[in-house]
C-alpha cells in the first residue's frame, strides 16, 4: 500500500500537469493533441479530459453521434476526483460522452488500454463497439465484472482533423466494497487510455525488462530469506536472523503477490481484489517491521513507540479500509498519511542506528545506509515519473533496488557480524587447540610416569611373590638340610668307629683258633659300612632336593625363558600350593589350613610358562589364605583350602576354592582390574590377580569367578590342552 502511493503521489503530479494544460474546447468539441500525451508510453488517459457529459440512464441511443446530450450533466475536472461526478447523480452506473477532434500524429493509430480497479467497461467510437471488459449493467443484478489488470484492446484508426464520438457505458456497484482492497480508484474512474501503436513495442520491452527486474528481486528476498531462516535455526545468533527473515519474507509476498497481480491475467474479479489486498497487507506489514526489526538486528532496546509501530501500522491499515470504503477520508488526506507512516518508519530505523552508534557498535552503516536509500529511492521513482524519465537500466535497477536495499543492508550487517563472530572463535579455538596440545604433552608425559610407576609395582609384586616363595623355600629346605646335618654326624661317628675297630683288628695277634671273633669283628664293620652308605644316599638325596628347591626359587625371581613347554599340570599345581602354604605358615599371621587336593590323573602335559603360571598358583592360593584369615575369629570356623584338577571338553580346569567371606557381588566385576584391591594400607598393591590374568590370557585362557558371600570364593582357570 505504502510502496505504491509515492506512485500514485507521482501520477497525481502528472494528472495535475496534465489538467493544467487543458482548457474547456470551443463548440463542445475536445481536441487531442502531441501535447496531451504523458507518461513513459505516451498515451491520453481519457478519464483526465475535461468536458465529459454524464448521465445515470441507460439507452441504446446513447453511443450514436446524432444523440442530443445538451442536457446531460457536464464534467469541470478530470473524472479521476472524487467531485466530477455529484453523489446526486452517481448510483453505479452511468453514461460518459464526449466529442473529439483528431489532431494528435502520434495517435492516428492507436491501441486502447484499460487499466485495472475498474468496473464493467463498454467503449464506443462513433456508435461502433471498440472495446468491452464484462457487462455494464444499471442493475446490479445483471452487472459482470472482470479481474484483468491491464487490457489490450484492438487497433484502431483515426483520421487527423475529423470529430469523433467517444462514448463509455460504464457500472461499478458495490464500488465501497471492492474499493476497500486497495484499489485506489475513483468510483466513475473509468480507466481507458489511447496509446501510440509504435509504442506497443517500447511498452512490450518494458514488460519483459519489468519481468527480469522482478524476478531478479524475488530470487535475492528468496535467498536471503532461506539464508536467515537457516541460520535462524542452526546458528546461535536466532535473534537477528529471525527478524530479517521476517522483514524478507514479508517484502518477497508483496512483491510476489504485486506481480502475480500485474501479470496474472485471471477474469475473476474476486481473485483481483484479494491479490490487491494481499499487496497492500504485506506492504504496511513491511514497512511496519522497520523499526522494531532495526532494533533487533543492531541489539539495542526499542523504545514503547518503535516496539509496537507494526501495531499502529496494521491499524492505519484496518482503518484505511474502513475510510475507503466510507469515503471518510479524501484520497489526498490518506496518501499523506501513508506518506507520513512510511517516513516514521525510516525514523525509526535510523533511531535505532543512532543508539547503536553510541554502543559503539561496528557496521552500522550498513542498516543506516540501507535505511537512507530507501527513501531516496522513493524519491528519484518520483522524479522518473513526473519528468518522464524513460531510461529502462535506470528505471530496472531502481525497481530491484528498491525492493532489495533493506533486506540486503541488514543480511550484509549480520553476515559481518558473523564474520567477526567466526574470527573470535578462530582465536578462541587457536588458543584452546594450544592448551590442548600443552594437555595432550602433560598427560603423555603423566602416561610415562604411570608406565613407570606400573613397571615398579610389577617388580615389587614380583618381589613380594619371592618373598612369600623364599619363605616356603626355606620351609622346606630346613628338613633336607637337617637329614645332611644329621646324617652327617651319625656317618662321622660310624666312619671313627670303623677305624678303632680297624686298628683294633689291625693290631691284634689271634691265634688261629680264634679266628672266629675276627670273623664278628670284620662283620661289624662291615654293618657299619653299610649304615655308611645308606645314609650318605640319603644326604645325596636331600641334597639333591635342596638343590631343586633353590633352581625353583631362582628361575621364579629371574622369570625363566618366557616359552611353552609341556609341563605334569598336577605335578606343579601341588608343588607350589605346598609353597604358598608353608609361605604362609612362615608369615607373621600364620593360620592352620586343611589343604584338600583332587587332582585328576588322566590330565597329562599341557603346554605351559611354568615360572609363570607357578606365580598364578601362588597368587590364587595367597589371596585365599587371606580370605579365609579374615574369617578365623568366628567360632568352630575351620578354613579349607581345596585344590582340584579336571578336563573338560578340549580344556583343563583349576579350580582353587577357600571357605572365606566371600566376594562382595558390588565388587565382582572390577577384581581382575590393574590396581584395585580390597586390602588396607601396603598390604596389596591390586595387581596380584590382573597379573594372574594376563598370564592366564597369553596361555589362551581365562578366569572365571563364583563366589557365595559369606560362604567363599572359588577361581576357576580354564586353559587350552594344545597350542
């Protein structure tokens, strides 16, 4: 609505223009001169010849030139204001006469024109039908009208100097009505023109350039609106981005619905009138977003007049309607109202600038420069118009540019404001990668340190495995030791016995008769010899012991050649829980065990790290004793530690189960994890039963664990009987 007014305002100009030029002919006889053609496409616009002869009646006679219409009521103005015609006389419908004389040379051959908003048009030249557009009627009943915007009518010849008799039967009932879509048109505002035919072409030019023109600036509002709706829904800056997607949109269904308008050439005159007042809704929504969309793209507080001038506007709007179609209003009195409504805006906008400007904010030239232009625009549209401009680059680029300026003045602010937002977080992000990089070398480094510390907690459970194994070891090689001492001794003594009893024989002189006690006496020694050798097999042999023993606790503390060899499963599970128990008999809190073995005989070599696994044996047998230590003070509380071998499928079991507390279900899964213990103080290091696993899975095997609380724990190894 308020776009279009400043062209209305232009085409009043040259309608004034053109009334003062024109004077009442002589003899009732109007003459059409070069000087009367105005606009971009010279042509007379016949509603602005003065002198019309009107009357409400209808008659067939009325179009002939031999008709007497003396006494017919006789226009003093053009017929597009609103006092040429009397309400008096105006009831819908009514006949338009007028004698012309011919002396334009621009006109001998001429198209003619109906613009738009009118009623039902029948034109006559000379008592011949030369153009119709629906069916004029003096009863509203029968009247038709029809929706073309601009319509063409066929080609007629004048011939210079000669009278002609222009006659215009013309109905437009409900004009209030229909006149409230923003029509704009004078109720006997008939609408007809006659253009020069070499202007057609110029004219046809001038639509398709209009065409071009106007689907450039829809394609830029539909880009920059489906920009902002998706930065609107994807980026963190909403705000902005929905009040130009707004504003676009807003503009892109104005000018959407304004071209469809003028180029959609639809006979309803309904579909006419809604496509008008869907224009001039979208035009007053358009300008009414100025201020308040202003304000949220630049972030500064609107003031309670600029929050809410879309209000005001949509109620200009409401009440514009309502004066049209009471003629409350004069049309000047409404144009300058629009005109005021559309300059507050730009005011606004431009407030709106100001208060950024003093926050100091950057760009802000964009909107205020956007803001500026328009009205400029505006302006110069005016100035094409009423000095008849007709340069068809300028006049397109001031059309797209009019329709564009705003959108793409706030769209390039808020891409500047996201671009300066982008270099903030290219720092930020530079920074944060730096700190990153310092992090990833701290925890690196802080890894290192761990491996380290790993590596020495691994050596010192090494070292406390020996320990507890030392202890065993020296359990048991106390006894063969005490057989070497022992027998020691006792082959000493025998060995002296045997020399006395030698010097003894040595020295004696028997005579032959007694022959016989020599005989007792080399028997004696030779028991004695005999005793001799006896016990030193016995030192061999547990000498021999003692000296497995020792290879044993050397090849656990070196952790032997690390390869698989088939090794008597049983045979290794016995020797070192008899080592974890005597270990434990030997610590500082000794308890009695019963050690119950179920060792199944059939299960022959399987391929084993024996230094390795003996170090799980321990460490299952270990963690056992100290579940069931925790127990001891209980009454008529025996602790069993129970031992069994089996084969299953192409797998050999172990099974080490005790008769401790248990295992705390919440706990069951984490006490295979690297360094978690239950253990107080120094008493464990959490890697007994982790290291325990990793042996286990390199053999190709696991540990699975049960356990009833309260009644005991069992850890079953599952191991492969072949590589």
């Amino acid at each position: 609505m308020y776009l279009k007014w400043f062209y209305i305002f232009g085409i009043l100009l040259l309608a004034f223009n053109a009334q003062s030029q024109s004077t009442t002919p002589e003899n009732e006889v109007y003459s059409i001169q070069d000087s009367l053609l105005q606009g971009s496409f010279m042509e007379v616009y016949l509603p602005d010849l003065i002198g019309w002869k009107f009357s409400p009646y209808d008659h067939p006679e009325y179009s002939s030139p031999d008709y007497d219409d003396s006494s017919w009521y006789t226009t003093t103005t053009p017929l597009r204001e609103e006092s040429a015609i009397p309400d008096s006389l105006w009831n819908g419908f009514g006949w338009f006469r007028l004698k012309v004389k011919m002396d334009s040379d621009e006109l001998i051959n001429s198209i003619i024109q109906n613009f738009g908003g009118t009623g039902a048009i029948e034109f006559y030249i000379n008592d011949s039908l030369v153009f119709k557009k629906g069916n004029p009627s003096v009863n509203p009943e029968f009247q038709e009208l029809k929706g073309f915007n601009n319509q063409l009518g066929d080609l007629y010849t004048f011939e210079k100097g000669e009278n002609y008799q222009f006659a215009v039967k013309y109905s437009y009932h409900d004009y209030n009505f229909w006149n409230s879509f923003s029509f704009n048109r004078v109720r006997h505002d008939f609408g007809l023109s006659l253009i020069s035919v070499k202007e057609i072409n110029e004219f046809a030019t001038f639509i398709k350039s209009h065409s071009g023109v106007n689907a450039a600036a829809l394609v830029v509002l539909l880009m920059v609106m489906l920009l902002h709706f998706f930065l609107y829904r994807k980026s963190k800056i909403k705000d902005g981005n929905f009040w130009i997607f707004l504003i676009t949109a807003s503009i892109f269904i104005y000018s959407l619905a304004m071209n469809v308008d003028n180029f959609w050439s639809t006979s309803s005159f309904f579909w006419r009138a809604f496509l008008l007042g869907l224009t001039s809704l979208f035009s007053a929504v358009s300008i009414g977003l100025i201020p308040i969309v202003s304000h949220k793209v630049l972030e500064v507080k609107a003031g309670f007049f600029w929050k809410y001038f879309l209000h005001f506007i949509l109620l200009s709007y409401l009440l514009d309607m309502v004066y049209r179609s009471t003629k409350y209003f004069e049309e000047q009195i409404n144009l300058l109202l629009s005109l005021a409504l559309v300059l507050a805006a730009i005011v606004g906008g431009i407030t709106a600038s100001i208060k950024a400007k003093k926050k100091k904010k950057k760009d802000i030239w964009l909107v205020a420069g956007s803001l500026i232009t328009f009205p400029f625009l505006m302006l110069l549209g005016i100035v094409f118009i009423f000095f008849n401009i007709q340069h068809l680059l300028l006049l397109s680029l001031l059309y797209f540019f009019l329709f564009t300026i705003i959108p793409i003045g706030m769209s390039l602010y808020q891409g500047k404001k996201f671009l300066r937002m982008h270099s903030q977080l290219d720092a930020m992000v530079e920074e944060r990668t730096s700190e990153l990089e310092q992090a990833m070398k701290n925890l690196r480094q802080s890894h290192e340190d761990l491996k380290a510390a790993q590596t020495q907690l691994v050596q010192q459970e090494k070292l406390a495995s020996l320990g507890q194994l030392t202890a065993g070891i020296a359990h048991e090689i106390k006894n063969p030791l005490n057989f070497v001492t022992n027998f020691s001794d006792v082959c000493l003594e025998l060995v002296e016995e045997a020399k006395t009893e030698l010097r003894v024989a040595t020295k004696a002189q028997v005579p032959t008769g007694e022959r016989n006690g020599i005989d007792t006496l080399l028997d004696n020694l030779q028991e004695i010899l005999q005793t001799i050798e006896t016990n030193l097999q016995k030192i061999y042999e547990h000498g021999n012991r003692a000296d497995g023993i020792v290879k044993s606790m050397l090849l656990h503390s070196r952790g032997g050649s690390g390869k698989m060899e088939l090794t008597d499963l049983n045979s290794v599970v016995k020797e070192y829980v008899n080592l974890a128990y005597h270990g434990m008999r030997a610590s500082k809190n000794p308890i009695d065990v019963v050690l119950e073995f179920d060792l199944d005989i059939d299960i022959k070599e399987i391929p084993l790290v024996a230094e390795d696994f003996s170090r799980v044996i321990l460490n299952l047998c270990n963690n056992a004793f100290d579940a069931m230590r925790e127990k001891t003070g209980e009454p008529s509380y025996k602790p069993v530690l129970r031992v069994r071998t089996g084969k299953q499928n192409s797998t050999v079991l172990l099974s080490i189960g005790d008769n401790g507390r248990g295992i705390d279900p919440k706990i069951a899964d984490h006490i295979l994890q690297p360094f978690f213990t239950t253990k107080k103080g120094t008493d464990g290091t959490g890697l007994g039963l982790s290291l325990s696993n990793e042996i286990v899975q390199a053999h190709g095997g696991e540990i699975k664990v049960e356990s009833t609380p309260g009644k005991g724990a069992k850890f079953i190894v599952v191991l492969p009987t072949s590589l």
